[in-house]
C-alpha cells in the first residue's frame, strides 16, 4: 500500500492531540498482512478521559489486550509507537485513498494473533511472557533497555576506536549513530538527555580481552545488534579516513573470537 504523508481524500480537519494520550501504550506485537501492515491510515479517536484527536498512523500490527482490540502504529502527528483502542476509533479511513471504513472492528480483527475468548493455557502463557500486561516504558526502563541493547557492540566498537589509542569525533560519531539506532527499538528515540549520557558512557569503556569475549558471546545471544556486525568495524576503522595497522589487528582478533565462539556454539548441538 503506498504511503503519502497526508491522508489523500477525507477534509483536512486540524490535527491536534492532546498532550498525553491517555490509551496510548507500546507496540506488542502481532502477525502481519501485507496488505493492511505498513498502510497509511487516517484516525479520529477518542480516548478514555473523552479527548478526541486526528491523525495519521502507518498501522504496524493489530493485538488483543485486556480483552480490547488495538492496533499498534506508528503516530505520524507524534512520530512515535502508539497503541489505540478500535472501540474508542471515531473515524478510520484509508490514507492513500480516503475510504471511510465503516466497521474497524470487523475489519481488523482477522489480523489479531488471538481473541478475547482465550484458553486457561494460552491465557497462562499470555500472562508469563508480559503480553496482557506490558511492562511501564518509564525512562529507567527504557534506558536499561537501551543500555542492554548497544553496550555489547558499544564495547565492541570502542575496541577497534581505541586500537590506536586515540578516539576523534568522527568514531563518536559511529557510536552516536549506533545509540541513535538502539534508541528506535527501545523507544527512547525522545529521550535526548538519555542518549546523550548513553554516548559518553560508551566512549569512556576501556575493553579488555575478557570484555570483548562477553560483548560478543552476548551479540549471539540476542541474535546479533546492530545486524551485520563486521561492516560497523569496518566502518569504524575507516571513521577518521585512516585505518592504520592496531585497527588492523583489533578487527581480525574480534572476528577470530568470534567464530571460535560460533563454532564452539555449534560443537555443543
């Protein structure tokens, strides 16, 4: 489904939202439909405390929650991740071509990963791994998140911007964007205060062999992030426009470890 900025068809009402939106919460995911996931949509909504807002979503995925429908999208008047009841939908149109839906409900719930009517079991396992009831994005949440997430390959960087024993913008510049990165999955993208402190954290490591060992054993562990590893090295072995003989010798010893790692992974299966 094509996306333009602005929905195409419906009157340009003004798009105001409240200041907190009162029945948005964070993306927990969902199966997805190529033609419905990453269409452009257009929203009136009314949430819980009765403030009504327009918008335009690229909707993401469609979920059960304490026994509500939602769809999960990202908000494009707010330009994050937001979750939005369908029963509290005013107006849903298609964003590319203005078609009023006139049943959300029905239109939507075909792509929920489960109904309302759960099992004990699947209920049970909803419980346990967090679905029913999200963890609270508060900032010491979503800056252990963000921490977790980039301080294996942050030490891994560090140690190829380190090799020569001099650290120049242009290599925190790789380790801002890697943050930068970190902080969309984690939804801390707004978070400037926190991105900025998670920055200098990773520049002030001082990786050590065991450290490097870790960082890598925790990037299989997680399925690898950022994705494609050995181009960040190299990447940051080219960042001052010099790659000289330490970084070298830094980017061959992490990847040697690193596939003794893998294959000592796979002599265990």
């Amino acid at each position: 489904m094509a996306m333009n900025s602005r929905s195409a068809v419906l009157p340009a009402k003004a798009r105001v939202a409240p200041q907190i939106d009162a029945d948005d919460t964070a993306d927990h995911g969902g199966p997805e439909d190529p033609d419905v996931i990453g269409g452009l949509f257009y929203l009136e909504y009314r949430d819980s405390k009765g403030q009504e807002s327009s918008r335009d979503i690229v909707l993401r995925r469609v979920i059960w929650r304490a026994e509500k429908l939602q769809v999960a999208a990202h908000c494009l008047l707010r330009d994050q991740y937001r979750c939005f009841i369908v029963s509290n939908f005013i107006t849903f149109a298609n964003g590319r071509t203005g078609e009023v839906i006139a049943n959300p409900h029905q239109f939507l719930e075909g792509l929920a990963s489960t109904g309302p009517d759960l099992s004990a079991d699947l209920a049970r396992r909803r419980d346990e791994t967090g679905f029913a009831q999200p963890k609270e994005l508060n900032v010491a949440t979503m800056r252990k998140e963000l921490r977790d997430l980039v301080r294996p390959a942050g030490i891994l960087l560090m140690a190829m911007a380190k090799a020569d024993e001099r650290l120049t913008k242009e290599e925190v510049g790789v380790i801002a964007d890697l943050v930068w990165q970190g902080a969309r999955a984690t939804h801390a993208i707004h978070q400037t205060e926190m991105l900025t402190a998670m920055v200098e954290e990773l520049c002030a490591l001082q990786p050590t062999p065991h450290l490097i060992t870790r960082a890598l054993n925790a990037t299989l562990d997680r399925s690898a992030f950022p994705e494609d590893l050995p181009s960040w090295l190299s990447r940051m072995a080219r960042a001052d426009g010099a790659i000289v003989a330490e970084e070298h010798v830094a980017y061959r010893a992490i990847l040697t470890t690193l596939r003794r790692l893998v294959d000592a992974r796979a002599g265990r299966t």
